[in-house]
C-alpha cells in the first residue's frame, strides 16, 4: 500500500467507525485527496480507486491488523498528518462518536503520540468545525467569556 493508500484507508476507518458514512466526511476524504488529480498528480479514475480499495479494505479487514501492517514505513510528517485528518474528518459531521474515539485513540498509540500533544490539534479542528456558532447567538463560543487558550503538556 502506498502512503497515499494508507492515508485514504485510515480515513475509511474513522468514517466506518460509527457503522454510518456521514456525506460530509466522504467528502472531507474526497476533497484531501481530489487536489491531486486538479494538479495533474493522479487522475479522477486512480483516486476514484484509492478511494473504492480504501472502503474495501476497511469494511473487510481486521482494523487491528491493519495498524500493524501500516505504522511502519511512514515518515513521521506522514503520521502527524494523517492523525491530524483523523481528527478532522472525525469533526465533519458535528459529532465524534464513541467508535470513532476509539478508533483515533488506536490511530494516536499506533503511530506513538501522546494524548497531550494531540490536544492542540483536537481544540483547533474543533473550533474550526464548529460552525454552529454561525447560527445560533447563544452558541458559547459567542460569548463574550469565551477564550481560546491551547495549552500541550507535551516534553
């Protein structure tokens, strides 16, 4: 599998991880990896097949497995930015569901990162997914409380 591949296959695994495909996350997943095609890097067919093998491979295979088989071989940057798409996605519909927790959490200690260092990334994906603030007055982040202080714990 291709860093490409595994990127589009981790990203079906958080997708499938509430047993429903949220429009919005497919289309988190297709608009990621669609750049490539408008910049000539792969064509509409070849991402339409990463993307089919990447559903494919989540629905039938073992996720366990899985993280075993992908952690090793990607760069360090590659995991970041996977895990940081792990988490974006997961935001996309508005919910983060006790499956797809789960499987972020598997994600973050297959790849070696500390709960405390994803904080950052987890606020900053929240906040930018959180568009209900746009439609409701009252939305807390609306309010004149409302601080946005990350803090890592991270050494």
């Amino acid at each position: 599998m291709s860093p490409l591949d595994v990127l589009a296959t981790c990203m079906a695994y958080v997708i499938i991880g509430d047993d429903k495909i949220a429009v919005e996350e497919k289309a988190k997943l297709l608009g990621l990896l669609g750049k490539h095609v408008t910049r000539e890097e792969i064509s509409d067919d070849v991402l339409k097949n990463i993307v089919s093998q990447a559903f494919k491979y989540a629905k039938t295979s073992d996720f366990r497995d899985f993280l075993e088989d992908m952690a090793t071989g990607l760069t360090t940057g590659q995991r970041l930015c996977i895990m940081i798409n792990l988490y974006d996605i997961s935001l996309a519909d508005g919910d983060v569901t006790i499956g797809e927790t789960e499987i972020l959490t598997r994600f973050r200690h297959a790849f070696g990162f500390k709960k405390e260092s994803m904080q950052a990334v987890r606020e900053v994906l929240r906040l930018k997914n959180e568009t209900g603030m746009f439609i409701n007055k009252r939305h807390p982040f609306n309010s004149s409380d409302f601080v946005f202080d990350i803090q890592s714990n991270s050494n």
